[in-house]
C-alpha cells in the first residue's frame, strides 16, 4: 500500500514547482513583450540595409574590396581555408530544445559542406552555446555572455570588428550564422546564413544608384557601410533570438505548469484510493474484533 504521507509530500512539492513554472512564464511574458518590440522596430532598418548591400553589390568596380573576395587559407592556416561561424545562443536554460537545435542544425551543416573541427572557427554568444563546444573541444576565437553587463550594441560592434579583421586577414574564408529565427510566439526555427564574402553579381554593371561624394573617400565610406552591415546583421539577429528565447521559455513553461497540474491531479487519486482503502482496513479490523469478543 502507498504511504499517505511520502503521497501527500510529493503533492506538495509538486504544488510548490507549479507556482514557480507559473511564475516564470509570467516573467518570461513580460520579457517577451519588450524583447519582440525591440525586435520589430529594427526590423525595416535592418531590413533596408540588407537592400542596400545588394543594390551596392552590384557594382563591379567594388569587387576588389576585401569583403567579395574568398580567401584560399594564407595567413598560417592549413591551405584548406577555415569557415568562421558565429553562434547566438542563451544565457539561460529552461527555454525548451531553443539551443539543442542550433547544436543539431551545426553538426549537419558541417557534414553537408565536408568540414572538419579543426576547419572551424566559433564566435560563440551566450554561456550555453560557450559551454557546449568547450565540451566537445571546438577551437572558440570570440565568447561573450549576455548577462556579464554587456551592451548589445556594444557586444555587436566589438564581435563585427574582429570578424572584419579575421576575415581581412585571411584567418577565415567564409562566415556563416547560425540562430533562431522567430516565425511566431508558438515557432522558433534554427536557421543558418552566410555573411561573408559577398556575392558579386557579374552580369550588372550598374553602380547600384549610389553617389559618393567627394569620389576621394569613396572607399572609406564603402567599408564602413560594409562593416556596419555586419554589426546591423549580428544585432538584428540578437535581437530575434532574446524574442525567440522568451517565447521559447513561455511555452516551456506554459508545459511544465500544465503537466505538474496533472501530475497532481493523478497523485491526488492514488491517495484518495490509498485513504479509502486505509480506512476500509480499519473498519474491517474493528468488525473483525467485535466479532471475536461476540
């Protein structure tokens, strides 16, 4: 027979856990609606910058600068080249398979395209992707958590300069990233996309619309656009990931609350049933002892 009490502990316990998965939720709600707000002003800005890249990479005369050229692997490295990846993961868990998919979407993007460990280069940007590949021994070139103090726009500029110098320098040959993509509150997808070097568009000739004046800081001005764009990349997709963390915990949470009511609820039957029968126990002894006295 089930003990009363370890049954009624564990009713307790799971009262207790339910309070708090609710809580979280709650907290997670109100992240959520300032996260997804951040997100969706940036969105056209980042969005008009992505036009604008491509209607510049279109002009032929700009395909010696740095960015549309890929490099062979000089600098030191094997001769094979190396492909930098950058990883926006959480601080946090608790947020359902939010980073386990970004893990998975890593591996088979690696077996697709033929790379080996030692081929790849990681920017890693929050603790539980950090803490993942330091397991599994993956060479980490930049990491930063999102909870150190850390600005975002700050955390943007400071990781789009090194990869711009990487790049430049010939430590990597192409950079992808990998993150969530927020679709809705109920759907987050693990999507990667290439960065860098751009495509060059060889059939156009077109400037792209644009005048640079004076002509003289012409190519100063084109490689700002050009490392501001991948800060404005990086930060955009910081910002989607926090909206699709919360959501992510939302639901988790929104489970876990549900599951725990069940849990309960089940517990509650099996000691209901253990009571009854506790107390048929009783009565059958106290029949029992009348009728021997009788």
């Amino acid at each position: 027979m089930p003990n009363l009490k370890s049954i009624k502990r564990k009713i307790e316990s799971i009262k207790n856990t339910r309070q708090i998965t609710k809580a979280m939720k709650m907290v997670a709600g109100a992240k959520f609606k300032k996260n997804q707000t951040a997100m969706n002003a940036f969105r056209p800005y980042s969005e008009t910058y992505n036009s604008v890249i491509k209607n510049i990479s279109r002009n032929t005369v700009l395909y010696s600068h740095p960015f549309f050229k890929k490099n062979s692997g000089h600098s030191g490295n094997s001769g094979n080249g190396n492909a930098g990846v950058i990883v926006i993961s959480t601080d946090r868990g608790l947020c359902g398979s939010f980073n386990m998919n970004l893990f998975k979407l890593f591996f088979e993007e690696l077996k697709a395209k033929g790379l080996g460990g030692n081929q790849i280069k990681l920017y890693i940007l929050g603790k539980k992707g950090a803490d993942f590949f330091k397991r599994h021994s993956y060479f980490i070139k930049f990491v930063a958590n999102f909870s150190g103090g850390n600005v975002e726009t700050d955390l943007s500029k400071t990781l789009a300069v090194k990869i711009s110098a990487d790049f430049i320098h010939g430590e990597i040959n192409e950079l992808y990233i990998i993150s969530n993509n927020y679709i809705s509150t109920l759907h987050q997808r693990a999507a990667i996309e290439k960065i860098l070097p751009f495509d060059s568009f060889e059939e156009s000739k077109r400037s792209g619309g644009y005048l640079v004046e004076p002509v003289s800081y012409e190519d100063e001005i084109i490689d700002k656009i050009f490392k501001d764009y991948i800060q404005t990349k990086i930060y955009f997709k910081m910002l989607e990931s926090f909206a699709g963390e919360q959501a992510s915990r939302m639901n988790a949470m929104d489970n876990a609350t549900r599951n725990a009511g069940k849990l309960i609820n089940k517990l509650t039957i099996i000691y209901n049933k253990a009571r009854q029968a506790a107390v048929t126990l009783e009565i059958l002894d106290i029949i029992n002892g009348v009728s021997a006295v009788e």
